[in-house]
C-alpha cells in the first residue's frame, strides 16, 4: 500500500461516511459472501475495524491489518491489527483461514494475491467486495441521449491495463485500473479458485444509469 494512504486516513473516512452505499449495499455484500465462515479471518485494508466490527461476533475472529497508525488505533479497540506495508503481510504461511478485501483492491499492486495466497491456508478462502472496473476505467462515463433521455455508457480504456491518480482532499491518490478477466486471472494464477461472482447495480438515488453494475462481490477458495 503506497504512503500516500498514510496521510488520507481522514478524507477516507469521510467519503465512507458520507455514502449510504457502503452501509446499504457493501455491507450486506459482503457479510453474504461470508455467511457460512468461520476461523480467523485477514481484514485487508481495515481503516478503523469498520468491516471488522460486523464480522466480529460470530464464528470469524477478525485481524485487520493497515498502514495508518491513527486508523488501526481505533481497529485495535474491536479486535487485533498488524501494521502493513501492502502488499506485504508479516503473517506466517498458511497462518490463516481466509480475508476480506473491501473497496480497495484498486489499491494494491498485482503482488497482493501471491501474498494472500501464501497466508491463507489450502481450502480457505477469500472474498471481495469492489468497484466494478467497468465503470471506473479511465475515460469511462454515462452518456444520455438528449433526444429521448437513454443512457448508454462509454467504456473508456476498460479492456487495458492502467492507473489514474485522482485528487482526494488536495493530494493525489493513485488508482489501478485492471479489466475484470485480468483481476479474475490474478487471482487464480494465485492458487485461488472462483465460486462465487456477482455484478450489482446501484439502485439508490434514482441514478439515470443506475442499471449498470457498478460492484462486484467476488468469493475465492484457496487451493
């Protein structure tokens, strides 16, 4: 995980309470893909022990691991954290039983998959919530038809690899892009095998391209 998320701990914090999406449509995602698990589970990216409190209480016994010391304090007060310097995990091989990636795989260098791979024990599992590469390739928009109000989408550069860095809160903030059978393929280059895929709109607001997927709930087995 680069160093500029060490000084955007606030600013992420706000976007994610500020969008009704993330309780409305990220958290049930994933707290679905996850249902019938139980063990220790890796929270990747866990900010302040947000996804960590709801997996918490049942059979899963979550760690989060992070980069920003301010953010893994408050983590620290649901369960234990790790601080990382993604995509490397100083956990032992094999060590665990599954992870959770939420929002943030976008983050993260191709690296991040042979290294969950290597802490998750054979037949365990991992399971992701993103933003569908779809609609944030770079160059991508909703365009809507003035003569009759339809909307159709350009796709932008969604079949190539990229990045773009975009401005959060006045710094610059860099974002991966990787087409979905790309990210797909990471993953099972990994040693992960898929079980589980799903491609969900945003319905909430009335948004005029609200059809779209605009998420993708994705489950893994480790082989």
């Amino acid at each position: 995980m680069s160093r500029e998320w060490d000084e955007l701990a606030d600013w992420w914090l706000t976007e994610l309470e500020s969008d009704p999406t993330y309780e409305q449509v990220v958290v049930p995602l994933l707290l679905d893909l996850v249902a019938a698990d139980r063990g220790t589970v890796l929270d990747v990216g866990c900010g302040n022990g947000r996804i960590m409190a709801r997996l918490k209480g049942g059979e899963l016994h979550p760690i989060g691991c992070d980069l920003n010391f301010s953010l893994l304090a408050d983590a620290s007060r649901v369960g234990s954290v790790i601080r990382v310097h993604l995509p490397g995990i100083p956990l032992r091989d094999a060590s665990i039983d599954g992870a959770v990636v939420v929002l943030s795989f976008e983050h993260f260098s191709d690296e991040i998959f042979t290294e969950l791979a290597r802490v998750i024990r054979p037949g365990g599992w991992m399971a992701a919530v993103a933003n569908h590469p779809f609609v944030t390739a770079p160059g991508s928009a909703s365009v809507i038809d003035p003569t009759d109000g339809e909307v159709f989408w350009r796709p932008g550069t969604y079949l190539d690899r990229g990045e773009t860095i975009e401005d959060a809160d006045g710094r610059p903030v860099t974002f991966l892009h990787r087409p979905l059978g790309n990210l797909l393929s990471l993953a099972a280059d990994a040693g992960f095998l898929l079980t589980t895929l799903r491609e969900v709109p945003l319905e909430a607001g009335g948004l005029p391209d609200a059809g779209l997927p605009r998420l993708i709930g994705v489950r893994w087995a480790r082989r």
